[in-house]
C-alpha cells in the first residue's frame, strides 16, 4: 500500500515535515497551549478536578440518556452556567445526556454558536 507523502508542519515559519497531524513534536504542544489560552475560562471549568469528579459521580447515579433512554455520556446543564454560576455543581441544574441529544439541544437553542434559538425539525 503506498505511504500518504509527508506534509509541512502547520506552525508558521516552521519547515519541518510531519507524517500525520497539523504539528509536528517541537510544535505541538506549543499550538495546544495558545488554543486553550484563547478558548477562555469558560472551557477551564470543564477541565477542572471538582467538575470530573462531579460529572462522573452524576453519570454513575444516571446512566441513561433523559431524551431517548440511550447510555449517557455528557451531563448537561439545564440552566447555563454563565447565567447561574451558584448552580455549576448542583444535581438539581444537571442531567444525563448522549452525545447527539446534548448536540441537538445546543444547536436547537443555538448555545453553541453564541447565534439565537434556531429552528430545527426534531429527529
């Protein structure tokens, strides 16, 4: 099977060809840091130890999706945490999604994007 060429790194200036990736090693890491620096403190609450813990702790107690009864994986908040930061780690303000209805709901209310509700024809 013939092998895909090499590609340059994506960093500018950077000349150094890499075999899968946007990076290569040197730079890498690099482009992660300047991503979560720009992502904001928003995003940091998600990575943070209190939260992963809660969220595991919610998902052992909930293992099931409250839209479609599929396994869920993400905990959602029923209220946005910008709006009720007092709530962030409240059982009352949370529940048990799969991935594609927590999506779905995002891009119904259009939370996501940072745009209005959008109307969207229900799966």
């Amino acid at each position: 099977m013939p092998m895909r060429p090499k590609r340059p790194c994506g960093y500018p200036l950077c000349r150094a060809l890499v075999d899968s990736g946007p990076y290569c090693p040197e730079h890498k890491r690099k482009a992660q840091r300047e991503y979560d620096r720009r992502r904001g403190p928003e995003h940091r609450f998600y990575n943070s130890t209190p939260w992963r813990r809660f969220r595991r702790w919610f998902l052992s107690r909930h293992p099931l999706c409250v839209e479609c009864d599929g396994p869920a994986n993400t905990v959602d908040h029923i209220e946005p945490r910008r709006e009720r930061p007092d709530l962030e780690l409240a059982e009352s303000n949370c529940r048990a999604l799969c991935a594609s209805c927590h999506s779905r709901r995002h891009a119904r209310d259009g939370s996501r994007w940072g745009i209005g509700p959008v109307n969207l024809r229900s799966a």
